[in-house]
C-alpha cells in the first residue's frame, strides 16, 4: 500500500521530471487495482534510494520495477483477506488522528501547508480527502498481520537449531553503555527578556514616529526567512501561524501595528497588510529571546555544583538525574544498557571515552544546553552466542518463524484470491 509520507517523497523527487510515465491498468488483486503510476513511482523513488541512475542501468530498474509490483500484489492479498476478517474495527476517529499525524510530518518536512500544497498541486482538504481511506487500508493490514502472527513463540530447541543454522551470519551484537544524564537548557532570564522587549519597544516607537517598518524590519528583525523583504510573510491561513501571532494579527485593523506580541519564537512587532477571509498578509520583526553570556555561566555554575554533589554518588545522580528529566522534559533520565548507535552523537562523543563507574565533566551540546552524565558499564560489541545473546538470538529466530508462517500464509491465499497481471 502507498504510505502518505512514502508518496510525498515520491512526489518531490519527481518534481520537475521532464516526462511522466504514461498510465495504464497493471494489475487486478480481487477488488483492488494496481495502476503503471502507482508503482513507477515507488520504483523511482527505491531506485533513488539507492543510489541507481534508471538511465545507466535499465535493467537494475527493471528488476526494482517488477519486485515492487511483486510487494504491491503481497499487500492487496492481504487487504483481501483483511477486509473479509469481521473481528477487525476500524473507527473513523482512528483513521482521522492517523492522518493528521501523517500530515504534520509530511508539512513539517515540506515547510509549510502552502508548499506542500503547491508540489502537489490541490489543497490540503482534497490531499486529506484523497488519503483517507489509504491510511484506513494501512492500519487494517497492521491489526491483520498482528491478529496473525500474535500467538507464534519459539521454544528453545527452535532458537538453538535457528542459531546453529545462522550463526555464521549473524551480526555482531552493538556496544552498550548504560549510563545516567542530566541536561540543564540555557534559558534567557527575566532580565534579558526585559532587554529584549524595550528593544522592540524602542522599534515601535520610532515606526510610529515615522520609520519605516519594512526597513526597520531589515536592519533588526532576526527572522531569517523575511528579514530580508521587510518582515514579510505574504498571505498564510488561519492555523498556519504560531497561536499567540495569529490571535493578534486577525484582530488587528489593515495598516495598524501591533504592541509586542510574545511567541515560542520570542517577541513579534506585527503589522497586517491586508485580510482575505481565513487568510491575512502580515510582517513581521522578531526579536529572539536568547539566554545571554550572563545566563549562560547561571547554569553552568549550576552544573558545576551538581558535579561535586554527585561525582561519587551514582545514587544521587540517578535522583537528579530523574528530577531533570521531569522539571525539563528532554534527555535527561537513567538509561540501561543502550545500544551506542542510538545515543546522540553529541552525547556519545562526550562520553564514549569515560570509564565505567565514573562521572564526565560538564559538556555543552548543540542545542543550547549542558550535560553531566555517570557511567556506570560499558560493554563492547561481541560476536553472538547463546551465552551473550539469548534474548537477540531469540528474536531473530521468532521473526525468521513468522516469515516462513507469512509466506506459506501468502501463497496459500494467493491462490484464494482473484489476481490478473497485464504488462504495461
């Protein structure tokens, strides 16, 4: 099935193509169709992925072209067969927050509603409208294969033969390091909040005296998408903007000036140049509200105390360290064993080279915050035995299990179920 963010990437990467493949009925899986389209796209898309260049190697195209449409096939037998299992409910609810969450990372990633908009040429109502019943599809299949495959286990004679078949390829398990953080964020102060704010005061001041804002907004304002013309956002929907910007900008008069409006982003000088129904053109200036060098040494001074508190008391540091994770909401927390890979690069590098059993020095991050972390073990990566690996070893025999059920499961019903191929 085409997944939402599967088909925007697909439609970016094609955007722009000087031909587009002429379309046409492929395939027939019960009451489904399978059209050209559908799966030139994906197979443009994996080709992309990786790294073929369809014009110097047709036939490595070829054969992405006729394994995607093999998978295509597999998942409309199991749409089949899923539609037909009446202990499966699908709520419209469910489908609709699926959606949404499928839509905001599809617009985060494109930039705006407005551009996803224009690379897909139709509002996002219709795209919404168009989508609906793919996700439904989706989440039907998930419940589906798990209603399958949810009473398989593996027992220990069935992980000792999968290990013994397998475990010359076997990928050696990752290094772990199990380990205590506490972040502390820079945060900007009262005070540098207050410097901020009679900044953009003095800014209003000297726009109602008689500067212009559009060069006001080019000389203070550090938005670095519109500083650059004057502030200027163009015309953008209700919904699209920051609450707090919004709710002052549609009640603003066309022409008039807002006071200091206070977002996430920091402080915004509004002014509303005109108002089309839902949508307003507006610009800007924004002042971030950014911690200073004063701030700054605030928390480090504060890291530094917790370091001596802590540097030879692991228990204390997990208390903090929990304490942090709950006041700040971010990484801070205990962490078992975790697998070197998934640790943040940032934070890794600050402590990949600290020995067990010890605390790190502070460390800053990228993000605007400081870290103090307690090592507690670290393991290197081994090669797996039954010995150090039962728990992975496990896993992949039961997976490798439910693959040999599912492809049984599949052929058994392909036979079961219309299917018609044409070429294209």
């Amino acid at each position: 099935m085409k997944k939402i963010s599967l088909f925007i990437l697909i439609v970016f990467s094609l955007a722009g193509a000087n031909e587009a493949p002429v379309d046409g009925l492929l395939a027939v899986v019960g009451n489904n169709t399978i059209l050209h389209t559908d799966v030139f796209q994906q197979s443009q898309m994996i080709a992309m992925q990786q790294g073929i260049d369809v014009s110097q190697n047709p036939y490595a195209f070829e054969r992405i072209y006729n394994e995607t449409l093999s998978n295509m096939v597999d998942q409309y037998v199991l749409l089949t067969a899923a539609e037909k299992d009446t202990t499966i409910k699908v709520s419209t609810e469910e489908v609709d927050v699926a959606l949404e969450q499928q839509l905001v990372e599809i617009v985060a990633r494109a930039g705006s509603e407005k551009a996803l908009e224009e690379a897909l040429g139709q509002p996002i109502r219709q795209i919404k409208k168009d989508y609906w019943h793919e996700i439904k599809n989706m989440i039907l299949i998930d419940r589906f294969r798990y209603n399958l495959f949810a009473g398989v286990e593996v027992s220990r004679k069935e992980v000792q033969a999968f290990y013994k078949a397998y475990k010359d390829s076997l990928p050696p398990s990752p290094a772990k390091i199990k380990f205590s953080l506490i972040e502390l964020p820079f945060v900007p102060s009262e005070k540098s909040k207050l410097s901020e704010l009679s900044l953009i005061n003095q800014l209003k001041e000297q726009i109602d005296g008689g500067v212009s804002f559009e060069e006001t907004a080019k000389e203070f304002s550090q938005d670095p998408g519109s500083a650059k013309v004057g502030g200027d956002l163009g015309y953008m929907k209700r919904g699209t903007l920051v609450s707090e910007y919004e709710e002052v900008a549609f009640s603003l008069k066309i022409n008039e000036i807002s006071n200091p409006v206070l977002s996430s982003f920091g402080y915004h000088l509004i002014q509303l140049l005109d108002k089309k129904g839902e949508s307003i053109h507006t610009r800007h200036i924004l002042r971030f509200l950014r911690p200073s060098e004063e701030d700054r040494e605030v928390v480090l001074a504060e890291i530094r105390q917790l370091y001596s508190m802590a540097q030879y008391d692991p228990g204390l540091f997990d208390s903090l360290a929990l304490a942090a994770k709950y006041d700040f909401k971010n990484n801070s927390g205990v962490y078992p064993a975790v697998d070197i890979n998934t640790i943040p690069i940032d934070v890794l590098s600050s402590i990949k080279d600290v020995q067990s059993n010890t605390i790190s020095y502070p460390f800053e991050s990228q993000k605007e915050s400081v870290y103090l972390a307690y090592v507690f073990e670290k393991t290197d990566s081994v090669n797996p035995t039954l010995a150090n690996s039962w728990k992975s070893i496990k896993e992949f025999a039961k997976n490798d299990k439910i693959n040999k059920i599912f492809l049984s499961w599949l052929k058994e019903n392909k036979g079961k179920t219309y299917i018609k191929i044409f070429h294209p």
